[in-house]
C-alpha cells in the first residue's frame, strides 16, 4: 500500500513537470507555428497573385498605366490613399474587402483607369476560396516593408543613386556595421535571416539557415562558376552586387522571380552599396 502511494506521487509530481514545462514553452511554440503558417500563406499568395493579379497590377505590384494602380506602394500603406478616397479602416482590411468583393464603382482617385476591380471570392460569387484570398492578403501586405522604404528620409542634395552596373562606379571600401545596419533598415532580415528556412521568401544568409549549410558568403565565392548559373558577374562582389541590384537576373532555385524589390539601385549610393556587401562577406 505504501509503495502504491509512493508510485502515485512520483508520477503524479513527474505529470506536473511535463505539464509545467510544456506550458511554459507553448509561446514560443505557437510564435514559431505562426511565422511558419504565415510564411506559407505570403507563399501561396505569391502563387495566386501571379496567376490573377499581376496582368494588372504588374508582376512586381508596380501598377500597370492604364489598367491598374500600383499597390506595392507607400501612399497604399502610409495612409495617403486612405484620405484621399475617405477609408477609415486598417491597410489590411482595405486590402482584404477589395481583393474579396471587389470594386465596381470607380474611384475618383484611380478615374484613368477604366476596368473595375473584379470579385474575387467566392462568398460574393467570383472564382477563388476564402482561404486563397487571404493568402494574397498576406503576399500583399508582405509589400509594406519594402514599400515604405521608398519615402525613408529625404535624400541629400549630393544624392547619386548606384545604379545597375556590376562595375561602375568601382565601390569604396565597405564599413561592415553600417552595413549590417542597411541591412535592418532595408528589411533585408525579414527574408535572409528567417530561422525557419521551408517557408522564408528568400535564401538564408547564415549556413545554419540555407538548405546547402553554406553562407551567403561562402555561395558568393564560388556560384558565379557554377554550370547554372545565368548572371553576369566574375567575382563574389559582382554576385552580391548583382543580386542585390539585378534581382531577377540569377534566381536560386526554388525560389522565384519578382519577391526581392528592385528599388535598390536607386535608393543606395555606392558607399552603401559597398557596407552591405562588405557585411554579407562576413556573414559564416
């Protein structure tokens, strides 16, 4: 009877244990299962959105005259656009409602373009689930970041933009701080330094976060030899120059087309240009 009682104690206080533990670890578990779920919407979105969104609104979200307005946009999410045509909700459910019902009325703000904004879900009859909605939801907002960027701080006066060549100007020699910094004030991180690896938009910088376990650094040294590879460069700073700049000109599969932005030859200057690149070159 006493051993009995003894047993029941001793597993009873181990239940506890594992129940206390496992309870203490459920944030951070649940964090980790929604940037994982959320990764593969902005995924799934992306998917969806080339197939019935880009024709109009452009493959990168640009807008194409005549047709559709830009939507990777800052005035979309610094509410510009919202004054202007009097809505009073978040960006998301901007978003949301129009992707979802549509727009068939015209915008005094957007009257050159003709066509009306389909339906899209098929709760107000048009062709996709509600589910696939919101994944391009997600890939739209996953625009914010980037889009915003394009009105950071005014630039100065003595201003020159990098530009698209791999070799000129000839880059100064980087800081690796202020490149790390670039690096967080771009967003970069968002998509490069994403732990979980099966859902982030773009290629691990770290090894520890890149399917091959080799670092950006390392892949730079040697991809512009590689039988696929399709760029232009000759050296691991033309790579890191090239992606950076000439986004689509060498994607690595299986990743795709049109996610990175193509806004940094013309936001960075050269010096900028040259602190990010030093920086990646140390990442291991």
């Amino acid at each position: 009877m006493i051993t009995r009682v003894a047993l029941g104690t001793v597993f009873m206080v181990a239940t506890l244990m594992i129940v206390s533990f496992t309870a203490i670890d459920e944030p951070a578990r649940m964090a980790q299962f929604e940037s994982g779920y959320h990764g593969r919407s902005v995924e799934a979105g992306a998917a969806l959105y080339a197939n019935n969104c880009a024709t109009c609104h452009g493959p990168d979200g640009k807008g194409i005259a005549g047709r559709a307005p830009a939507i990777n946009a800052a005035d979309l999410y610094n509410g510009t656009r919202f004054k202007e045509i009097g809505w009073s909700g978040t960006t998301h459910d901007y978003v949301h409602g129009a992707i979802a019902g549509g727009r068939p009325r015209a915008s005094a703000a957007f009257a050159d373009y003709p066509q009306r904004m389909p339906t899209w879900s098929r709760e107000f009859g048009g062709p996709l689930r509600p589910d696939q909605v919101n994944n391009i939801v997600d890939f739209v907002m996953n625009w914010e970041e980037t889009a915003l960027l394009e009105v950071v701080a005014e630039k100065p006066s003595d201003f020159v933009a990098v530009g698209l060549d791999l070799k000129d100007p000839v880059l100064p020699k980087g800081d690796v701080a202020h490149g790390e910094k670039l690096t967080q004030t771009y967003g970069c991180v968002a998509c490069h330094m994403n732990p979980d690896m099966n859902v982030a938009p773009g290629p691990g910088w770290p090894a520890k976060y890149y399917s091959g376990g080799v670092s950006i650094a390392e892949r730079a040294a040697t991809r512009f030899t590689a039988a696929d590879y399709t760029g232009n460069a000759t050296s691991a700073e033309e790579y890191l120059r090239e992606s950076i700049l000439q986004t689509n000109v060498y994607v690595v599969p299986p990743y795709v087309a049109n996610i990175m932005p193509k806004i940094y030859g013309e936001q960075m200057a050269a010096q900028d240009l040259a602190d990010v690149i030093a920086y990646l070159q140390t990442i291991k």
